[in-house]
C-alpha cells in the first residue's frame, strides 16, 4: 500500500515536470508536436484516403454488374459510363442493344447515349425505365424530389442530378439550351430547348453530376449526325448468376464488334492498381516524415535535457529518484507523442474531408466520413512508440548520468 | 549518540592527466541534534564535494556516514533518495529554484518528492518568510533575496533533522545576507534541525557559535579528529 502510494506519488511528480517542461519549452514542443502530427496525419490520410476512395468507387458503380460498349478499354468503359469521365470509345449499333437485352443471362440492360453537356454538365440519354426499375443500391431505387417527376421517353424534358441541380441553381420548370460535346464550349449550344422536368435525390454518386434526358433527345439532337440516330454510346447491364462469364468468352474473347466491361469491381481495382507508385511514394514519405518526426521529438528531449540537467541533479539532491527524473523524460516524450497523434488523427479529419469534397465535387463520388478506426489506432500507438523509442536514448542516459558533473561539486 | 557522525571519508577525483586526486579526506567529524555549525574554507576546496555525501549524494571511495543512527553505505540508492527527501533539507548558493514553478509550487513538489501533500503548511512557511504575498510568483519574478527565501522555505518545508546549506548568502548583498542567515537559523531552532553551513564569507562563519575550519578538518595530508562544540 505504501509503495503504491509512493510510486502514484512518483508518477505524479514526473508528469508534473513533464509538463512544465513542455511549457517552457513551448516553440520547440509545438514544432515537434506539428511535424509529428503532419508524418502522421499525412500516413494515414493517404492510407485511408486511397481505401475510401476504393470503397467509395465500388459503392458508386451505380448497382451494375457491365457495360457494354464500342471495342476498346474496358476501364474506360466503365469510367465513361458509370462515373461519368474520360470519353466514350465508340458507339454500338441499336440491334446490339437488343441482342443483349433478350439474353438469358442478362436480367436489366439500360442503353445510353452521350455527346452534349450543359455548361460542362453531361447530358446523358437513357430510358425512364431506369429511374423506375433500377436499384442504385441494394433495395433503394432513385427517388425524385416532390412535386417532379421522370422525363417523358418523347418529349425534350431533363431530370437533374441533385449535385447539378444545386451547383446551376436548375429548379422545376426551368428550361436550358444543350451545348455539344462533352466540355462546355459556348460557341456550340444546340438550339434544342430541354425543360426540367424533375430533380433527383441526392445519391453520392456520380449520378448526382449529371442531366438525364430522353435517349431519342441525344440521339436526334439538332446538329447531330442523322445516321448516329440509331447508335447508343452503351449499355448499363445487371447480370444473373454466371451468366458474366459466357457473356465475356462471347463479346471479348470470340466477338470483335464491342467490349463487355466485366466484373465493374476488378476492372475498377486494376484502375487503382495504376497508382501503386504514388501510393508507395506518398507511403515511403510519410515514413521518411515519421522518421523526422521521431528525430524532432529526441532532439527536443536532448535539447531540454542539457537545459534542465541542471533542475534533474537539484531534484536529486532534493530527495527525487532516478526513476522520478527519467520518468519526467519519458512523460515529456510520451505527452508529445500523444498531442502528435491527437494531431495525426486531425490531420487525417481534414485531410480526408478536402480529398473527400474534391472527389466529390469533381466526379460525384461521395466518401464516407472519416473515423477513428483500427488503422488510426494503430497509427496512434505507432507514434506512441515512436515517442518511447526516441526517449529511451536520452532517458538511459540521464538514468545513468552521474550527480557529480551536474552539481559542479568543487565548491 | 551523535546525530552525525563522520569516519575517515575519503574521495578523490579522478584528473584530466589521468592521476587520482584526493578531495576529501576526514577522519573523523561529529555534531549533536539540533545544532549549528558553520564551516570556512576557500571556494574549490572540497566542502560541497563533503556536503554531497554527508546527503548520500555522493558515495565516498571509502568511511562512513551515519546520520541519527543510520549508515549511509548501508542503505541502498532508493533508502538514500527517501533519507533525502524526508531528513534532509538543502540550500544552493544559486537558489536552484525550478524555474517552471511558482514559489508555492516549489514547496509543495519539495513535500510530494516525501510523498507529502500540505498547501495549508506551505503557505504557512512562506508567510514565515514573507513571500505569502508572492507565492503564485514564478523565479525570475523575484528579487535574489527572495529567491533565496524561497529556497529555504523549500529545504525545510519537510521538517528535516539535518539542513545543509551550500554558500547559501553567496550571491546576496550584505543586508539579505543578513536575513536570510537570521530566517534559516532561527526556522532551524525553532524545528529542531541540525545546521551545516559551509561558507568562505569571515562576516557569515562569525554568526555561529560553532565553526570549522575546512582546512583543518580536511586532512589530505594529514589527520585531524573534530567534535563541534568540543574543539
């Protein structure tokens, strides 16, 4: 019981010195604390940013299983058609459409056609049935916000992604001129007169970023080549059972007339895969910033060390142990270590909510907030370690450091 | 029974040349309870390096120390430490004050490190020596003479048996010197602690009733037996 008490009181001391060392201290406690946080803050920000974003691909594949597109990059394929970038490779013929359609294996296929924007917006042509039939996830179909309602498949009318509905300011009733192409050129606007109809939910998908209207809108769009009237740009499929597998012997091994981009997911991992070497970059420089930052945190101990060595041999002269001084020591880096992982993990917060509203701003894509998880953690208790490794150096040292040279003893 | 008791300590350093250097050599050196002694004896000659280990700061090459009945060279580092925190009370000539902490702070660390906790007693010590005005007061905000008040409110915030003060008027003017010696002296009396004063100041060493001369006593080359008060 007494040793107990002893040692509480032994901790209590060290902690309170720890602290006040840090105050006084307070420029090179913050430089230590805010590059500890950044190495830190910066790991883990790239780490969980590239599994969010990944995650957040995946879950905003729109609940399609392939595309079906013109011969040419499967990756691109489901770029262009399910997020909504990069060009498409080509148009398919309107019979491939339904070729595909009345297979066995294929239990939704949606066409679509590309080829205008509005103000840098994609117009994209689809048929209702989309919005009626299709779950974007599972159970949850799209919902249009009250009183709107879906595009009519023969009338010039829009149903607007709530992303754009809110970034144009478009409300019901409110009618726009398409412009061609995919980029925003104000030289080249239809004359064609498209009335919004109906805005849409928002998703958190690139679904958000986009005017839908009727696929005979892009098709015949004034200005457009009449003989593309029949051609679709691809077309969005859902899979039964292993159908997937028939169907790419079919399209992409025996066929050469158009791409059957399958399965959405591996295709997007092999999209991921294209950044392992600024993934090992950012990786490697945030070890090399831990590396910093484990070196900031001795040299700050260091520093206040030969400042204090003098206050350590009067505290042993006052009756304090060995232990109560090093303790001290391992305080001092144990506490910044601790503010540098609180830091990290608000580092992370930010830095992840930046990445998180630029993906989403750009392509749709909606990240789900960042959270203190396992991985955080185990940064936290990496820098933790870091801070102890550090210390032990200095600690070791000051354990074994004689009172004698401190004290200037020849009075 | 001696309170303290001092038997043929020797210490040496060891020279930048590589040679052993005798420091401190005392065959023999003894006081009472609750008295007061001063030693004299120029600046370099040893008379820390000996207050070190009459505190177990330092560990002798060879003699014993042995302070109301205990051996320094029997206890272990951990029993010293404690025997330091509880028993012993001691000055700097440059005060040591922790520069982080306030000057109540000060007094209340010096009880924790004796496992000890009192704000009440503290503040009382510190209005015995007139800084209660001050005690949220860090250092650097006060004046040399109060700083050393501070430090020996600090050094006998534990009610030690033994003080040991180290040049403490060295870096004061005549007239805190004057003060502090009054205040450490009397607060000694009055708690019942033995004093150890080591000074080269003539005008500080005539206050006592006991005195050394630290020439004498250290016996690098030869051998002297002192009692205080039986000289």
């Amino acid at each position: 019981m007494e040793n107990s008490k002893g040692s509480m009181a032994a901790i209590s001391v060290s902690l309170k010195l720890a602290t006040r060392a840090l105050r006084q201290n307070l420029l090179s406690t913050l430089v230590a604390v805010f590059t500890v946080s950044l190495s830190g803050g910066l790991f883990l920000g790239a780490w969980k940013t590239k599994q969010s974003v990944k995650l957040a691909f995946a879950h905003s594949a729109g609940g399609f299983d392939a595309v079906l597109g013109a011969r040419g990059s499967q990756l691109q394929l489901v770029l262009n058609a399910l997020f909504h970038l990069e060009n498409s490779p080509g148009n398919l013929d309107w019979e491939q459409y339904e070729t595909i359609r009345s297979h066995p294996g294929v239990s939704e296929a949606y066409p679509f056609a590309l080829g205008d924007n509005y103000l840098g917006y994609r117009l994209v042509g689809t048929m209702p049935e989309l919005f009626l039939n299709h779950q974007w996830k599972s159970g949850t179909n799209y919902q249009v916000r009250s009183p709107g309602r879906i595009f009519s498949e023969s009338a010039k009318e829009a149903l607007v992604g709530a992303e754009v509905a809110r970034e144009l300011g478009l409300q019901l009733g409110d009618r726009f001129h398409p412009y061609h192409g995919l980029e925003y050129n104000p030289d080249r606007k239809h004359n064609d007169i498209y009335l919004v109809v109906g805005i849409l939910e928002p998703t958190g998908t690139p679904t958000d970023q986009v005017i839908w209207i009727p696929l005979r809108g892009v098709q015949t769009m004034e200005g457009h080549d009449p003989e593309e009237a029949n051609s679709i740009s691809g077309v969005l499929l859902n899979l039964k059972g292993s159908s997937g597998l028939a169907l790419d012997v079919k399209y992409n091994k025996q066929g050469d007339r158009a791409t059957l981009a399958w399965p959405v997911p591996a295709i997007l991992s092999s999209f991921f895969n294209r950044f392992a070497w600024l993934e090992r970059s950012v990786a490697a420089l945030a070890l090399l910033m831990a590396l910093v930052g484990g070196l900031i945190i001795l040299a700050t101990l260091r520093s206040t060390m030969h400042e204090r060595r003098r206050e350590f041999a009067v505290l042993r002269c006052m009756g304090a142990s060995r232990a109560v001084v090093t303790g001290s020591i391992l305080w001092q880096s144990i506490l910044l270590s601790a503010f540098g992982a609180l830091g990290s993990w608000i580092i992370y917060f930010l830095l992840s909510m930046a990445v998180s509203s630029l993906i989403h701003l750009q392509i749709g894509v909606g990240m789900n907030l960042p959270m203190l998880d396992g991985m955080a953690l185990l940064t936290g208790g990496g820098i933790l370690m870091l801070g102890l490794v550090s210390a032990w150096f200095p600690a070791r040292k000051l354990y074994r450091s004689s009172l004698q040279e401190s004290l200037n003893p020849h009075g | 029974m001696q309170f303290l008791s001092v038997e043929n300590l020797h210490l040496s350093f060891r020279s930048p040349n590589g040679k052993s250097q005798p420091v401190v050599q005392v065959p023999a050196f003894s006081m009472e309870h609750n008295q007061q002694l001063a030693i004299k004896g120029p600046s370099g000659s040893g008379k820390t390096t000996f207050l070190h280990m009459l505190a177990g700061v330092l560990t002798p090459d060879s003699g014993q120390v042995r302070i109301d009945g205990q051996s320094l060279g029997a206890m272990n580092e951990s029993d010293r430490d404690q025997l330091r925190s509880g028993m012993i009370g001691y000055i700097f000539q440059s005060f040591n004050l922790l520069n982080g902490f306030s000057c109540i702070e000060n007094l209340l660390l010096a009880m924790s490190l004796n496992g000890a906790s009192n704000l009440d007693r503290a503040r009382s010590l510190l209005d015995k020596v007139g800084l209660i005005d001050r005690e949220d007061h860090l250092p650097g905000q006060l004046s040399i003479g109060q700083q050393q008040r501070v430090a020996i409110a600090r050094a006998l915030i534990n009610r030690p048996k033994l003080v040991l003060a180290d040049e403490p008027t060295g870096n004061l003017d005549p007239t805190n010197t004057d003060r502090s010696l009054e205040l450490l002296r009397s607060l000694c009396k009055e708690w019942g602690s033995a004093l150890i004063l080591v000074s080269h100041d003539p005008r500080v060493i005539g206050k006592f009733e006991h005195q050394v001369d630290w020439e004498e006593l250290n016996q690098i080359n030869g051998s002297k037996e002192v009692e205080v008060g039986k000289q």
